[in-house]
C-alpha cells in the first residue's frame, strides 16, 4: 500500500502545462483562485512539441481574441517572435491571419517565468494518475508519489501525453513529444469517471542543421513590417526578422515513398488511430494527390541559439533511413543532417459531446477540460480552450455562472458569447455540438458570421467580457478605451466631406467619373480607393497607427455586408434565446425523429440554437420543439 499524504489544499489544479494548461492556470490564478499547476516535466512547459509558430489561418484571430479577453499566449508570441506576416494579404481582411516564427525555446522559459510569478499560482512536477470524487464532486487529485492535492475544481489539460506512443518505422516506444515522458495512469480515472476515451494521432517532420542546407538554391521568404503584432499590448513589431525558406518535393522524392509504403506505419496497420485531415504526413499527401508533381514546404528556425530548422510540410512516421534518403532528395538538402528525426504519435482524448458548453464535463461539473485531450490540434486551439476552462473552473469555485461563450439573454446569466462574436465561440459550439472524429483544426471556413470576427476587431468585441471576468486588468483596460476613443475620433474625421473640386483629379486617377458632390474619404474608401493613398494625397490623419488606420479602412470597406449579416445573426439569436430544459426525455416528444431523439438526449443543446446546429437534427424536428416549449411553458406557468 504506497503512503498517501495530503500534500496541499487548492481552490483548482490544472493537470498539464501545455498551451492549454498554461492560460487555465493563469486565468485561475489571476482571477484569485489558489491553483496547482502540474506537470510531468518543468521542462516541457508551453512546449512547442511541432511547428515553432504561432497562428495561421483562423488561428491568428484565435491569438487576438484570446488576448482580448485577457489572455497570455499573444503577449508571450510577441516577445519571442522570430517573424511575422500577415496570410491572405491579397484577400479580404475576414480571412487575414496573422502568422509568427517562434524562438521555441524563448517562448517556453518567457511563459515559465510568467507563470512563477503569478500571485495564487503554485507549480507542481508531478503526475496525475488520478481525480479524486465523493458524490459528484471533485475533491482533489491523485500524484504517483502518493501526494493528494486537494481541491474544488480540475481543469484536464493534458495534450498529446495520454499513454502517448511515438512511431517511426519499425521502431515505437510508449514515449511523449521530443522524448518527454507519458502520462500512463490518468486514462483509467478518466475512463472510471465515465468519460469516452478515444485515440487520436498527429505527426511532426525532421529537424535539419542549418549549417547542412544549402540556402541558395532555396526561395527566400522575408517578414512583414507593416502588420500589427498579436498583442493589444504590444507597441510594435521587431525590427530585425529572421529569414524562412521554401524547398520542394520533387519526383524521386515521390517515388522513394512509394517504394518504402510497407514499412510506413500509417499503411501498414501499425497506427489505426485518426490523424488530422488538415495537416496530412508527406506520405499522405504523395498518395492522395498523386497528380501532383511536387509539394510546398517551409524551411523554418527553431529559435536564436540553435541551428534546428524546421521542415513544414514534410511529416512522417517513415524509417530513419528513408527518411534520410527523402529529404535528401530535396534540392538544397542535398547534404542535410537531419538532428531529430520525424515520428507519429499516438494519444488518448475524450469524446468532446461530453461537454458542456463552459467545458465542464456533463457528469460532474466539477471536472473541466481543454485542448487535445478534447479533440482539437493546434497550440491556438488548446490556448483558447484553455482560458476559457480555466475562466469557467474559478466561476465554479466563485460559486458563480459559467462564461460560455454566448451573448447575453436579455441581460441574464451566464454571460454569453454565440458564433457570431468569437471564432473561440466556433470552435467551443463546434466541439460540444457537433463533436469531432479526427483531431480538429479551426479554419475560416468554419466561422458563419467571419466578415464580423475580424482580427482587427477583436478587442472591441471581447475587452469588455475580459474585464467582467476579471481578466483584463485597468493598464490594459486603459489601453482598450483609448484604442476605442481613437477610432470613433477617426471615423468621424473620415466622415467630413471634401470639396469635389479638391477631390475630382484624386478619384478619376482610380477610373471614376466626374464627381459632381463632395466626397468623405470613407466614400473614397467605399470605391475601393485605399486609405493610405488618401491619406497621402490629401494630407489626412498623419500621427495614427497603422491598426487603427487600417481598422477604420476595413470597416468602412465592409459596411454594407455588416448591415445585411446583422439580420442574420437576430434571426440565428431568436433561436438562441429559446432555452431547452434540462430534464427534457426527448425520447417522449411525439414528431421528432428517432435520429434526433437519440442526438438530442446524447448531447442535451442548452437552446434551440444549439439544437439547430446538430448533425441529424432537421428543420422539421426544430419546429416540434418549438411546439413543445410552447406547450411546456403553458403547462409549467
């Protein structure tokens, strides 16, 4: 029998210091809960276990919301950033995303630092084996040191290290990313706390040294200058940017995978777990575009102090022998050492239909979880989780109403975000409604309502949210009420008209007409004449920052779409605002159909909105819910 000992006495603890556990822990903690952080490894805090890099498509306007909302993970990019750019420059800002290169190792030891000196917060290397419960309610966690850390409320982050299996080849062993160690017992806690336990895959490319690339035969890929960083709080962009490069597969490539697909794990039934669809291994993408005669990757820096460059694109679980021969047929890698090779890994995660809304977990509330263990990819997606589970966890120790993401209903609790106000709103109503079969990635794609869940905007929509979850503290409220001041300042400055005489020259030179009225340069705008050339021209708003010139440019620019999407989202919030009971047997309703029974009492949607957005669930079966709860509200007044 190990001796057990009670170790300490905690408000939450939050199992896993990835990106995930990380802003849960944070939110804890500043918030004024006493909270443990635990972690199998001090080491692998904030790890950036794959792509050095913070946000991508969708991803970006994670970061930015995130950190609107008070979070840390946009502040920290910011200081470690390597590079920046701004993806689908040439599109319209609803699908812009802002990208960064990370020095890995900078990010890890600026969160670490962060997160030691947060008043309330306490880091523990340990691991969890087990989530102690009495009558539906947590009472603390289980070490395998025998030490019980006592508590109100878990948050479960624990990413990929759920009895984590890593693949190459022939060769496995049960093993977390870059050699950390698994995580062996939680899964049965979990498993004995009725969750749904699944597996999951993801995969990572080499490391090469960069003193064994050949860089001029290699396509130069520069940062950006004239982009806003991730941060509300952060002034300004660095200077100094590191350099990425672009290589290509090529035929003999193609061709040494496809002799060598036997010894691959993801086809020779060595892995049967689910990878991500949107982030394919090179052997995927060679056998499922076979039409394609070569594939893009990025040659990306590690960090400052290291020659460790990152080969996006090129994923697998191959041998090490032909992975030396692939990514040595790639021209400029002619003579590349490869310094960590590629591997699959393998993990358990949950059944997110298990969750409610606010990520506590339907059977006892008590227990909250975020990132991959919920199904997503993504360090983005794990952060955004990750605040709100942590936001959620000190309002249920608080003794307060859970922030999910949902709009307010008619100024009652729970404060309330839908999809149309955050892309973090997606992402939760996506996991919880609609639940995933393969490790989920958020995209543009995803988000109904994305021409008004811009980057630019992120703060006005979500500062205000922060502040009443006492994240955003009054220097960075300051700073949110002065960027507020500014725009509504310049909007109104851009609305003053300009004689036609003064203005008629400027406007032809775009291929207009004769300008008979004068003219504000938001009408110019609207004629897709860019701002910065007004400014120019006419000498207009000098001593404004670039985000917020560009802020008042996109709104303008978008007006008349804004105005035809607001009756969208009324008709879409009249459904959200009609709120299911919670003891319904939609077994019992007579006209549902028995699809929409068995999906309507597995997942239990809070609102006929949620309902709507269920696979299975037909217009048809929303109108006799709506009879019901007009018949339910009768028979209960």
């Amino acid at each position: 029998m190990e001796n057990e000992f009670i170790e300490d006495e905690f408000d939450a603890v939050v199992i896993g210091a990835g990106h995930a556990g990380c802003e849960a822990a944070l939110a804890l903690a500043r918030t004024g809960q006493k909270t443990a952080l635990t972690t199998i490894n001090l080491d692998n805090i904030a790890f950036m276990p794959c792509n050095p890099s913070i946000g991508g498509t969708a991803k970006g306007h994670l970061v930015r919301e995130l950190d609107a909302l008070g979070g840390e993970m946009g502040i920290n990019a910011d200081k470690a950033m390597m590079q920046i750019k701004m993806l689908n420059r040439g599109k319209g800002a609803a699908v812009q995303s802002l990208r960064s290169q990370e020095d890995k190792r900078l990010y890890h030891s600026l969160m670490k630092q962060t997160l030691e000196n947060t008043d309330n917060l306490y880091i523990l290397q340990c691991e969890v084996t087990d989530i102690l419960v009495e009558n539906g309610e947590v009472t603390g966690v289980k070490t395998s040191f025998g030490s019980i850390l006592k508590c109100r409320a878990v948050v479960v982050a624990t990413g990929v290290y759920l009895n984590s299996r890593i693949v190459a080849g022939e060769w496995e062993q049960n093993m977390g990313p870059a050699g950390f160690a698994p995580a062996t017992k939680l899964t049965d806690s979990l498993i004995s706390l009725g969750f749904k336990v699944r597996r999951f895959k993801t995969g990572t490319p080499a490391r090469i040294d960069r003193r064994s690339v050949d860089f001029s035969k290699l396509e130069i890929q520069e940062g950006e200058t004239e982009v806003y960083p991730f941060s509300f709080m952060t002034d300004k962009i660095p200077d100094k940017q590191e350099p990425c490069y672009i290589a290509y597969t090529n035929e003999k490539t193609h061709e040494i995978i496809r002799n060598n697909l036997d010894r691959s794990p993801l086809y020779n039934g060595s892995i049967l777990s689910t990878g991500p669809r949107y982030c394919p291994s090179i052997e995927t993408k060679v056998m499922r575009f076979a039409d394609k005669e070569r594939h893009q990757l990025f040659l990306e820096p590690e960090g400052y102090d290291t020659n460790e460059i990152y080969v996006q694109g090129m994923s697998s679980s191959l041998p090490h022998d032909v992975q030396k021969s692939m990514y040595r047929s790639i021209i400029g890698l002619e003579n590349c050492r490869i310094m960590r090779y590629a591997y699959a890994i393998e993990y358990d995660c949950i059944d997110s239909l298990d969750l409610k809304p606010s990520l506590a977990y339907k059977a006892i509330p008590s227990i909250f979880t975020a990132g991959q263990i919920n199904g997503t990819s993504g360090y983005e997606e794990a952060a955004a989780q990750g605040l709100i589970g942590g936001i959620n966890a000190a309002h249920f120790v608080q003794g307060k109403e859970p922030l999910v993401l949902q709009r307010y209903l008619r100024g009652e609790k729970p404060l309330v975000l839908t999809r149309d106000e955050a892309y973090i709103g997606v992402l939760i109503d996506d996991l919880v409604t609609k639940g995933t079969n393969e490790p989920y990635r958020m995209m543009t794609s995803r988000a109904e309502y994305r021409i008004f869940l811009r980057q630019d905007n992120a703060d006005s929509r979500l500062t205000e949210k922060g502040r009443a979850a006492g994240l955003v503290k009054d220097d960075r409220y300051r700073k949110y009420l002065w960027r507020q001041e500014k725009i509504a300042e310049l909007k109104e400055k851009a609305a003053v008209k300009i004689p036609a005489k003064e203005c008629e020259e400027f406007v032809k030179s775009y291929g207009f007409g004769e300008v008979n009225s004068p003219l504000s340069p938001i009408d110019m705008i609207k004629r897709n004449i860019p701002l910065k050339d007004i400014c120019k021209y006419f000498g207009l708003f000098e001593g404004y920052p670039y985000d917020i010139l560009e802020r008042v440019e996109t709104d303008a620019k978008y007006e008349g779409y804004l105005k035809k999407g607001l009756e969208q989202i009324e008709k879409a919030q009249k459904l959200e605002e009609k709120t299911l009971p919670g003891n319904i047997d939609y077994a019992a309703i007579k006209g549902l159909r028995l699809e929409a029974q068995e999906k309507l009492n597995q997942i239990r949607p809070e609102n006929l909105g949620q309902a709507s957005r269920i696979s299975g669930v037909s217009p048809a079966d929303i109108a006799v819910l709506m009879v019901y709860l007009t018949k339910y509200k009768v028979n209960n007044v």
